[in-house]
C-alpha cells in the first residue's frame, strides 16, 4: 500500500494534508450516540424526518414507473444546469401561493435546498467573512457555513421570530468592526429548531434593516406550506425580489429521498449560482425533477399537503400536551403553529449534551442545543421532533425524557449545578443527516 511519506496519524496518514476548511469539518462525539438512538426501542425525538409512510406510495410508484417507460431517453439523461423548465414553472406556482411572483428564469433548481445553501455560501463567503443567522439556527446550514470558513454571529430570537432591534444592533456591530455581514440567514416559518415563526408586523420592519444595511437577505423556507392555523404566510421575498434570496425544497412537502430544492434569486446572483451548481454536480437529477414534476402535474398534491399538516398538527398536539402534563417546573418551551420541533430549555443547572447518554439509556433522544450554534452555546436547551414517531409514541417518549429529567433534578439538589459551560469553543455540532 502507498503510505505517504510525512508525519500524518495512524487513524488517518493524510491529517497534516487537509485545506483549512476541512478542519472545522469534524463529526461530533453526539453522532455515535445517535446510531444507538435509531435502535427500534429508543423513542428518537431527534430526527427531523418527514412521516413518509402518509405518501400515497402507489401512486408514487406507478408515477416513477410512468417516466421510466414512457420518458426514459430524457429522464436517464444529462440535463440543463438550472434544472428542468417545466418544473421551473410549476415552482413559480407553488411559490405563489406565498405571494411571490417570479420567472421561471429566476429559479435554479438544486440537490435538496442544502445545496442552494451551499452554492449561496460558496459565491459570497470568503474564509472571516461573517453570516448573521438566528440564535439558535438550522444545524445543516451551520455546517455548511463553518465549512467555508465563515464566521456566525447570533441574534436572538424571542416567540415572534428574530428580535429587529437585535438584529440592527449586531449589523452595526460588525460595521464597527471594519466589516460588512456578507448575508442574514433566516427561517421565517415554522423554525428549525426553534419552533417559532417571523411575525407578520415584523417581516417589513426585518426586511427595511437589511435594505438599509445592504445586507443580503437568505430566506430558507422548506417549512411555510406547513402551517396549522391559515392560510401561508407571505414570503419576503414577494416584497423585495432584488434583496432576497429565496430557497424553498420538496423535501416536506413531498418526499426529501427526490432531492429537489430551489432558490430564486436576483438576476446576475442566478447566474453565478448555476456556474456554481455546474462546478459541483453537472446538473441536479433530471430523474428526480422529472418525477417530482409529474407528480405535481398529475397528483393532488396540495391535498396531500394537507394531510401531512393534520398529521403533523396531531403529533404536535401529544407532544405539547405531554410536556404540559410531565415537565417540572422552569422548564420552558416553545409551541409551534406548523413544521416539526419544539425547542425546550431546561431549568438552570442541567446540560442537555451532558444528559444524552442517560437519556438515550432511558429509551429517549433529542438533540442537544449546542447542535444549532455556532459559538457552543445553547447547552441548556434541546429539540424535540413530534414529525416522526405516532402520538403515543410521542407520549412515551416525553414520559421517559420527564424521568430523565426528575433524575437529573435529583443530582442537582445533592450535588449542587453541572458544570455545562456556556463557551465550548467554535465546533459546529452536526449531526448526521437523518437528524438535520
Ligand atoms: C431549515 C432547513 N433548511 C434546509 C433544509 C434542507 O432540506 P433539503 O436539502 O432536504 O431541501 C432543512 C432540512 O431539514 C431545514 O430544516
């Protein structure tokens, strides 16, 4: 075997011959915790994947089977490196009804959204340049951002979504500094992990702030079809087409196994997004956009959308309604109006990271909330998933966390408060993908 010639480690002979940026690419010691957690007996409250068994699989199947006879030669083949143009079109649609009116010409359609994110970070973020994203964030942008070399800086979020006076506060911040946050990333729907959504009266207030500043809006929305009270709430960037970038994916709304995201973006940003998107894969899949475009042209998806947030909205109510019945006191949580998670912080004292192996022990997982920082932060908080597992499921899965919990209340009184650090350093905790 060719073993090279210099120092390296005997776990790895190429360790001193890593780019900078594949440093700040390490798995966390939570994710061997996590192949233990997928075990049939945990109660995974940790993974954010979508209930796919409420698909209607048959005609799933018989739409696949469909494109392979019918239109093989150009579903099995290369395709445009902006993506297919009759799906282009038909995310026009979808995104209307979020009250954007855009051309298909804006869109580029992606490997899942996670690859709009990386493409966006890619074209603007040289290594230092900084981010502005919520306090806590979407883990897998997190990791996209840590790996090219960006650095994070946090807002703080309250119910209402980002707190505006923050998030002037921290712009400014960093124009002190000498520098000019590259973009702001948010979530406006129905947050991962937070659980809370933009309110309305402040979307314009959120918007002018960065219009002022200059800073580039990215506006990651997989989740806003998912909402259980209304109708969808509008989209920023049906109010400003040229400071926002808009990612929006399938991967909720239908099945995340297609990879299908987008973005929309201003004209000259497209541009450099799809030579971007070309540098990476050639082209997104054209099977999967063929798929994904026949089922939105012959199936009742919107229907099917609904089935998922009743689905969804049930789940939600167990998981709220066992927290309100089982959690002690100065525990607090958020209570979602769509999507998947509620983000819970512990009474003080009590280190979610630290507390994983003996939940997992008890049959229970979460995510702890160092996952969803940048900075290490956020280990007095979790997140819990209601989309996958059924409502009594759900229900013995707070009951076994509310057990952990009393336990761990217990050593508290005799030993006084954990240790839990706030400041664990600049690692981004990712988990593997199943949990994003
Ligand atoms: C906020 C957010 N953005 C982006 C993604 C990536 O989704 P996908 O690549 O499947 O479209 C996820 C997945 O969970 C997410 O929660």
């Amino acid at each position: 075997m060719n073993v090279p010639q210099t120092p390296g480690s005997r776990l790895d002979a190429y360790i001193d011959r890593y780019a900078a940026r594949a440093r700040a690419m390490t798995a966390s010691e939570i994710r061997a915790l996590f192949a233990v957690a997928s075990r049939p007996e945990v109660v995974s409250l940790a993974g954010g994947m979508p209930y796919i068994p409420a698909l209607p699989l048959d005609a799933v199947s018989s739409v696949v089977e469909k494109l392979v006879s019918e239109r093989g030669a150009v579903a099995l083949q290369y395709g445009s490196g902006q993506g297919a143009e009759t799906l282009r079109e038909q995310i026009c649609q979808v995104m209307a009804l979020e009250g954007i009116d855009a051309h298909p010409d804006d869109v580029v359609v992606t490997v899942g959204s996670q690859q709009a994110l990386d493409l966006v970070t890619r074209i603007f973020i040289d290594p230092g340049d900084v981010i502005i994203a919520e306090a806590p964030s979407y883990v897998g942008a997190l990791s996209t951002f840590a790996s090219y070399q960006a650095e994070v800086v946090h807002v703080e979020m309250d119910d209402d979504g980002i707190i505006p006076e923050h998030l002037r506060n921290a712009i400014a911040a960093v124009e002190a500094s000498g520098r000019r946050a590259k973009f702001f990333y948010t979530i406006p729907n129905f947050h991962n992990p937070a659980g809370v959504s933009l309110s309305v009266e402040r979307r314009q207030e959120v918007l002018e702030i960065c219009q002022r500043a200059g800073v580039l809006m990215l506006e990651d929305n997989p989740y806003g079809l998912l909402g259980f009270d209304g109708s969808p709430v509008r989209a920023m960037r049906a109010d400003d087409a040229d400071g926002v970038i808009y990612l929006g994916s399938f991967s909720k709304t239908f099945a995340p196994g297609f990879r299908v995201g987008w973005a929309v973006a201003p004209h000259a940003v497209r541009e450099k997004l799809v030579l971007a998107a070309e540098a990476s894969v050639l082209c997104p899949p054209n099977f999967s956009q063929l798929a994904v475009s026949t089922y939105l042209a012959t199936q009742p998806w919107q229907e099917q959308v609904k089935v998922f947030r009743e689905l969804y909205r049930e789940r939600r109510d167990a998981m709220l309604a066992s927290l309100e019945d089982l959690m002690p006191p100065e525990t607090v949580w958020t209570r979602p109006r769509g999507g998947f998670y509620v983000w819970l912080t512990l009474p003080a004292g009590l280190d979610s990271k630290a507390m994983l192996p003996r939940a997992v022990t008890a049959r229970v997982a979460y995510v702890p909330g160092t996952a969803f920082f940048a900075d290490g932060f956020g280990s007095s908080s979790l997140r819990l998933s209601y989309c996958y597992p059924t409502p009594d499921r759900i229900r013995e899965g707070v009951r076994r966390f509310a057990g952990v919990l009393e336990q761990e209340l217990e050593l508290r009184s005799t030993f006084g408060t954990g240790s839990g650090p706030e400041a664990l350093g600049h690692h981004v905790d990712a988990p593997s993908p199943d949990l994003a």
